[in-house]
C-alpha cells in the first residue's frame, strides 16, 4: 500500500473510532435513574415513575433504594407491585407535622427499597418502578437520592446535586412538579409519556452526536484526498 493510501487508511480508523466514542458516550450519559410524572403537582396527588437502566454488560440490576427527604415527605404514599419483585417501605419522624385532610402527620415513608426476587434486569434492559402519593409539597421539583444494587455486589449511587445547572457524573433523579395536574386526575397514561419523553431525548443526544461525528469523519476523508491532488500536482512533470 502507498504512503498516502496508508495515511488515508490511518485517519479513516481513527475517525471511526471517534465516531464509536462519540455515539457510545452519549449513550452511557443517558443511562441513569430518572424520576417522571405526568400528574404529581404541588398540593395534589400523583404517580411517580423511576425508571431504571441496567448499565452493567455482565450483571443484573437487583435492588432499588429509593430515599425520600424529609422536604419531599408524603402524609400518603403506596407501592405498584413489580413482578419479580417485593418492596420494603421504611418510616422516619418528621422534623415538623404536616397536614393532611385534617390530622397531624408526624411520620412519612423516607425510605422505599425494591429487591429482586427472580433475575432483575438484565443487561441491555430497564425496569419502571412506580409510587402514588400526595399531596406534593409546594416546591418546583424534588430530588430523591437512589442507589442502584447489581448481582456481582456492585452499586450505583445516584446522589449528587446538580451544581450551577450542570448535570454531574451520577446525578439523583429529580422530579419536576407540574403547574397544574389534569382535569381528570389522571393526568394520561404515565409511562407511555415518560417513556416517549425520556426515549426522544436519549435518541436527541445520540443523533446529535452521531452527527458531529460524521462531519469530522467526512472532514477527515476530505482533507487527505485534497492532500493526495496537491501531492500528485507537485510531483507531476
């Protein structure tokens, strides 16, 4: 093979690789626990859908702990069962009594935990895990720190904040309340507009990406072949 064909074939790899990178990364910066309500609104009640990503290539996901901080307390909150499944809700005090519909609530459900009774989730799959409650503190959104348990004993923690706007390495899930909730109460079918939601942004990201990618490749290709034509002109009798 010519020098310029072997350099071709050079930049061609390396452009492909970064291409993989690219497409890869914004796959892997969407894959986190995220929290989602088509109904939850301040002063009302609601379903709150987790939605949780396996990221492990060789493990299960078999645990799900859920806190719930004293400033997101619910004087109501119920489980959906998963299949394959069993929740474990636990109890703390409040710092202050909340009210709701007419008696002094002293204790809330901070803790939800899910553990897998059967294989969990596999690689390349996801779980929904669902909570109904209320009312919902007046409060523009609420966060609910997560940890992530996998079958090889290992953990994701899902607890930072964001800081200054900006999304860290393992961010909790945050709930954004809606201004108001639905006429009906219902507010739709939750998971079917979480779900085209979350999955059109995740598909958003990795487009954009793929995009970005092919530029530099078509870029790539694009400046050793001007390279070869001005080489052959110099070299030409």
């Amino acid at each position: 093979m010519s020098r310029p064909l072997s350099r071709l074939a050079v930049v061609l790899a390396a452009a492909l690789v970064a291409l993989a990178a690219s497409v890869t990364g914004a796959s892997l910066a969407s894959a986190h626990v995220t929290a989602a309500s088509a109904d939850a609104a301040p002063g009302g009640y609601g379903k709150v859908v987790f939605r949780v990503p396996n990221e492990s290539d060789t493990a299960s996901t078999v645990g799900l702990r859920i806190q719930v901080p004293a400033e997101a307390a619910l004087a109501s909150l119920r489980v959906q069962p998963v299949p394959g499944w069993t929740a474990t809700l636990t109890s703390s005090e409040l710092p202050e009594p909340l009210e709701a519909h007419g008696q002094e609530i002293t204790s809330y459900v901070s803790v939800v935990e899910f553990r897998a009774t059967g294989p969990g989730i596999a690689p390349g799959e996801f779980q929904e895990f669902a909570l109904s409650g209320g009312p919902f503190p007046d409060a523009d959104e609420l966060t609910y720190p997560t940890v992530q348990s996998y079958s090889d004993g290992t953990e994701s923690a899902w607890i930072e904040p964001a800081v200054d706007g900006e999304e860290p390495e393992r961010p909790a899930p945050v709930l954004s309340l809606a201004a108001d909730s639905g006429a009906d109460g219902a507010g739709g079918d939750e998971s079917s507009t979480e779900s085209a939601a979350e999955s059109g942004s995740d598909d958003g990201t990795a487009t954009a990406a793929l995009v970005v990618a092919v530029i530099a490749l078509v870029g790539a290709v694009a400046a050793v072949v001007l390279g070869l034509r001005a080489g052959r002109r110099t070299v030409a009798p």
